[in-house]
C-alpha cells in the first residue's frame, strides 16, 4: 500500500511540475504579447506568475528537498573561517612569487632544449 501512495505521490509531483512549467512559459508569452502595455505591468505580472509557480514547485517532493539543501547550505556556509586581509596578501604573494619562479625555470629549461636540438641539427 505504501508504494502505491509513493506511486501517486510521484504523479501528483510530475503533474505539479508541468504546470509549474506552462505557467512559466504563459507568462513569458504573456509578457511578450502584451509588449504595448506598461514594463513595470508586464514585470509585475511576470514576478507574481514565477512566485506561483515557485510555490507550486516547493509543495513537491523535489521542492521540499531542493529547500532543505538550500537551508543545509546555509547553516553550512555560516561555518566558514575566512582568511584575514594579511593572510589572503601573503597567500596572493607566495604564488605570485611561485608562477615567475616556475615561468623562469620554464624558460629555461626550453631555450636548453633549443640550444640541444640547434646542436642535434646543426
């Protein structure tokens, strides 16, 4: 019986999702047909159109899930330590200092290698 309830769940979900999306695209069409009227309508129109599809997405089990990660990430980025200002300056300049060290030795190590092929070919 449960799968039978997850079966018509997973239906309901699919239905939702459609008309989440016509709804998306009769309101960009409506936008576009009604080009004569006022923008802050047209715009006003377009926002209240995707708020309601928004919530018709969020009563889905794909919503439901989509916002419990958004949440998750949330709390998730609030535990970040970010570096100081003369920490991102020493890192910034160590690999400065890095690439030119390697771009050198880069340089190097090509004109030896021309220098051995102009020997080789004379």
């Amino acid at each position: 019986m449960n799968v039978e309830v997850e079966k018509e769940s997973g239906y309901l979900d699919i239905a939702k999702l459609l008309v989440a999306i016509t709804i998306i695209i009769v309101g960009i069409g409506a936008f576009y047909y009604f080009a004569d009227q006022s923008l802050l309508l047209r715009v006003i129109g377009l926002l209240v159109v995707l708020s309601i599809s928004v919530v018709l997405v969020y009563t889905t089990t794909l919503g439901q899930s989509f916002w419990q990660f958004a949440q998750g990430s949330k709390i998730e980025l609030k535990k970040i330590v970010w570096p100081t200002r003369k920490e991102t300056m020493q890192t910034t300049l160590i690999v400065v200092i890095m690439v030119l060290f390697v771009g050198i030795l880069l340089w190097m190590f090509d004109g030896l290698l021309m220098w051995g092929i102009g020997f080789i070919t004379g």
